[in-house]
C-alpha cells in the first residue's frame, strides 16, 4: 500500500485529534457535573436528571480545560521531541484518552455506593479542594467516587513524561558513535520537572491529609509566621492545626522543653524553609517548595550524570529515570525532611568531585547543613567531611578553611540543643538502637532492601539497573561511587541498628533516601551494560524500569498506597495482599526471613551476571 502524502493526511490527522480533544473534554465535564450533585450531598442527583444549566456549564469547562491542555501537549511534542505537527496532534490525541474513562464514575456511582457501605473513613473522608477554605466531610461513597479521577488524571501524565524517557533511552546505546543531541537549558529542566510534580500535588495534596510528622512541621512553620518562635503551647491551645489537618486532635510530637515551654522534637530548619510557600499557598505551597526541592535534585543527578558520562543522551536519561521513579516519585510533595536534605547532599557530592577551592567549600557547607535537618542526617554530614581531604586540588589552607566552617556550624549546633531541649545533645528522643551484630539488626538490614513495603530494590525495582552500572568503572566513576555507595552505606549501617527501618511513612524507607538517590546517576550505565548481555539483558532492564514507573503511577493516582495502615485495610478489603516480597517490618518471621534472603540471592546473581560476563565486541 502506498504512503500516503503527510500533507493530505494532515487535516484528517487535526480533525481526528481534536475530536479526542472534545470526547476527553466531554468526559472530564460529566465527571464534573456527577461532583456538583455530590457537594450538595444529594446522591439521586448524581446522574442526567435535572440541573440542565449545570449541565451543559460542566461540560462547557471540561471541553475548554482538556482543548488547551491538548493543545499544549502537541506544541511540547513538536517543539521539544521533533514530531512533525501531525504525528504531535496524533500522539497529543493517543495521550488525551484516558480521560474517557473519567465520565464512566457517574453511571457507575452505584457500585461506589455499595462499595462504601459500612467503610469507616475518619480522616480520609474529609478533603480540601485547592480553591476551598474549610474541609469538607465526604461519605464513603462520594470519597470513592473522588478517588475515581485519580487514574485517569494522572495516566495522561505518566505516559507522556515516560514515552520521553522511552525515547531518550533508544538513543542512548547508539550515543556513543552517533552524533548528541544539543544539553537543554537547566531551566526547561527543572521547570519541566516541577509542573510535573506540582500539577500532581493538585491531586494528592486534594485526596490526602498530611499524616505522621507533617502536621507537626506544618504546626511549626504556623507558629514562625505568626508569633515567630518555636514555642507550640498556645498553637496547639487554639488548635491551629485545623488550619491543615483535617481531625479534631493531633498526637503532638513533642520533647523535653528548656524552660515552660511546649517545642517540638523535630528541628525548625524544614519549617523555616517551608515559610514562603505556606504563607501564600498554606499547605498546598508549602508542598509546592518540597515539589521545587525534588525537580532541583532531578537536576543535580542530570549534572553528576553530565560530568560523569560527557553525554546529555545519558543525563537525560538519568534524569528522566529519576524524574518517574521512586523514591522520589512518591515523595515529591510530603513535607519531610528528606528531599531538601538530599538536594544538599547532591550539591555536596557534586562539589566534592569538582574540587578546587569552590569545591570544597561548598562540600563542607553542605555537611554543615545536614544535621540542622535532623541529627539522623550527621552519618551523611560526617561522610561528606571524611571525604574532603580526597577532593581534586586540596590544599592545606583550603581544608582548614573548610574544617573551621564545620566546626562553627557543629558549636552552633550543640548551642541550639542547650538552649531548647533538656536532654542535651547527648539525649536520644529519637528511638533505639540495636546491636549491628543482633538478629533484629540483620532483619532490619534484609527489610532494607526486599521488604514488600519499604525495601530498596522492591519498591524501586529500576536501582537494580543502576547497580548494575556499578561494573563500568573509570577513573571519574570510581570517584563517583566512592561518594555514592559512602552516603548509602552508612545509611543503611545506621538503620539496620535502628528500631524502625521503615520510617514509618510512605513507600520505600525514607531513612535511607538520599544516600540511594545519588545511585540513579548510574541507570544511564547499568542500562547499556544489560543491553550488552541479550535479550534476557533487555527485557530485564525494561521490566525493571517499567515496575519503578507503575509504583509511582499507582501512588500517585490512588494516595492511600503510600501509607500502610490504609493499605493493610485496602487488603483486607479485597481479601488478598499483591506482594511477592515478603513483609519484615510487619512480620519478621522465619520464613519471611528466608523468603527475603532467597531474593537478595537473587539479585546477587543477576549482578554477577552482569559483573562477570563481558559485553560483546564491536563489529
């Protein structure tokens, strides 16, 4: 059959398009108009009958909002991913269909109905829309019929962003003997990033409240806007907490106070950097500023991965592999420590392997930062310190330049320690530790890495190609991994003695998350050296990748799976859990031991194999 002319195809391919524009439209504004009847808490009305104005108003938004995003996605697609104006449209059309399942929720609102009956929500029944000031209290089946939209608002998202990366990672083998493309604008990158992130957190932030310790920053960056101290007793007198958290009570997170005074065990520097976005946006901003924290680290590890491979085809990747993945795709909009904590630990790794002067100041300043984070950060800041004699071009002055710094830093810590908390700096509020040597600690070890909920490699399948870039060594990457496997090795030291490995939060341990985030610089690797070994080489690089991008998706659409405890309830529900590692930190029994070994046995042997086998000459 003959091509066809790509001219006269292209006003056929543009009527097409903006067809699927108009039935996505169409879709999201009945799925709209279905929410009306919601808010007004009247079920019968969820549906066709009465409220034709509504109607046709819903519907009239839903077209405009899905014909502008469509519009925009096609000139992205153009512009930045070289496809001519049809195959755009027709791809921006491909990306727009999973918003047709968007107006199904309305005729299928009986099923939430009967799915919801006898559900006890508590605090997830009550969500704040991003224009709203008050919650509002949702019954099971209209919280049901919210969680509908999740799926089918996020799918659009993850398919573009990872049919980019898709595209990026078939250029990378060729790379090397073909000619690379232009380094795009660290702008575009992190702007790219932070709409990502950013638009997501309009729905997450939406469906679920800030739970374990962020009410309690939140509490904080509340208590410096307006009284300007650390003191919490009159915040928490006048519940001021409502302004966030949706429950009557918040457990408070407090410590030994030095003085009458009511302080919180977390420390004050995520507050204070919190305080813009909070001040304008409230929650939503403050989420914003983690969101900024998270396309920043996207950045970094595209720069290390620049530096480290002289290829913008393997940053990109590297960059877009870290961009969709756990951990950072499931912690990009909660308030913890972690993401500002490693944005400072991937400066710091990259001034070091820099060197010079610039370079060493500014890795020791950011070992000075880590513990104002949180004193589980000083293993990472000590590291960091440890390194500085070994960075490129050191001098004796330089170093003693660098150590005074430290030390000014570690005096005005030990300060803050004695004039807010009665323990003292050598006090620990922070939970147990364990003998490395103990059972609980070896359990907590395996947990890091296999377990169903928070391991390394079982939530983040895609690290197991990172590591597998571990076998490409030169002079730069031995440095690299010297800095990397470091930060991550006295994480997990650390947490394997500790009494919770999980961090008690969201997917994947964020105990040990920004040592394991410097390890993604390494994919762009790890993903040419198992296309070097077959085809099983391939489709396990790919099955790894596309596992890591599924979890995120998956967390994103539907919140509830970031945190155990309403997912355990979502199990028990079904009636079946769907894991295939096994589960330590809930059930750390014998079996579930040796399950977890026989994974980690596993994985040993697929990193041999990709250690030892050598790839195939070129021809």
């Amino acid at each position: 059959m003959p091509r066809q002319d790509p001219v006269r195809a292209a006003p056929r391919a543009v009527f097409i398009a903006w067809g699927g524009f108009l039935a996505g439209g169409a879709s999201a504004g009945f799925y709209a108009y279905g929410w009306t009847g919601l808010l007004a808490s009247d079920y019968a009305r969820v549906g066709l009958a009465g409220r034709p104005g509504t109607l046709v108003l819903s519907l009239s938004l839903g077209i405009a909002a899905v014909c502008l995003l469509g519009e925009l996605l096609r000139r992205v697609l153009q512009r930045w991913f070289g496809l001519d104006a049809v195959a755009a449209y027709r791809r921006a059309a491909w990306l727009q269909v999973p918003l047709l399942g968007l107006g199904l929720g309305v005729l299928i609102f009986p099923l939430f109905q009967a799915l919801g009956a006898g559900l006890h929500l508590d605090l997830l029944g009550r969500v704040r829309l991003p224009w709203q000031a008050a919650f509002i209290h949702l019954p099971p089946p209209a919280y049901l019929y919210l969680l509908w939209a999740g799926p089918w608002l996020t799918l659009p998202v993850f398919l573009a962003s990872t049919t980019g990366l898709v595209k990026f990672l078939s250029r990378l083998s060729s790379a090397e003997t073909g000619p690379e493309r232009a380094r795009p604008r660290a702008g575009v990158l992190i702007v790219s990033a932070l709409v990502f992130y950013a638009g997501l957190s309009l729905w997450t932030t939406t469906v679920y409240p800030p739970t374990g310790d962020e009410p309690h920053y939140l509490l904080m960056t509340q208590s410096l806007l307006q009284d300007h101290d650390l003191d919490l007793r009159n915040n928490m007198r006048a519940r001021e907490y409502r302004r966030f958290y949706p429950g009557e009570t918040l457990d408070f997170h407090g410590a030994p106070a030095k003085g009458p005074g009511l302080v919180s065990k977390h420390f004050p520097l995520l507050s204070w950097l919190l305080l813009p976005g909070y001040a304008l946006f409230g929650r939503l901003g403050a989420s914003w500023l983690i969101s900024l924290a998270a396309a920043l680290i996207a950045w970094g590890i595209y720069r290390l991965a620049l530096s480290l491979f002289g290829s913008p085809t393997a940053a990109l990747c590297a960059w877009g592999a870290v961009l969709l993945s756990p951990p950072l795709a499931v912690y990009f909009d909660l308030i913890y420590t972690e993401l500002p904590a490693s944005l400072v630990l991937v400066c710091g790794a990259w001034a070091w392997l820099r060197g010079g002067r610039r370079g060493i100041l500014l890795a020791a300043l950011a070992a000075a930062i880590l513990p104002w984070f949180y004193p589980k950060y000083l293993p990472l800041a000590l590291w960091l310190g440890i390194l500085l004699p070994w960075s490129r071009n050191a001098n004796l002055r330089d170093l003693l330049f660098a150590g005074g710094l430290i030390l000014v830093s570690a005096a005005a810590y030990y300060g803050f320690f004695q004039a807010h908390y009665a323990y003292g700096l050598a006090g620990n509020p922070f939970g147990e530790f364990h003998s490395l040597w103990s059972r609980p600690a070896g359990v907590n070890a395996l947990g890091l890495w296999v377990d169903r909920d928070f391991g390394l490699l079982a939530t983040a399948p895609v690290l197991l190609v990172a590591l597998a870039g571990f076998s490409r060594r030169t002079p730069d990457t031995s440095r690299f991994l010297a800095v990397a496997s470091g930060a991550l090795a006295v994480q997990v030291l650390l947490y394997a003695g500790f009494d919770d490995f999980t961090g008690s939060s969201a997917i994947f341990s964020r105990n040990i998350l920004p040592g394991t985030l410097l390890l993604f610089v390494l994919v762009p690797s790890g993903w040419v050296r198992l296309g070097h070994l077959g085809q099983a080489g391939k489709i396990l690089r790919s099955l790894a990748l596309g596992l890591s991008i599924l979890i995120s998706w998956l967390c994103a659409a539907c919140p509830l799976l970031l945190y155990l405890s309403p997912k355990i309830q979502l199990w028990r529900k079904l009636g079946f859990a769907p894991y295939v590692f096994p589960s330590l930190a809930l059930a750390p029994t014998r079996n579930n031991v040796l399950w977890g070994g026989a994974w980690m046995l596993l994985f040993g042997l697929i990193l041999f194999w990709a250690y030892r086998r050598r790839p195939p000459a070129p021809r």
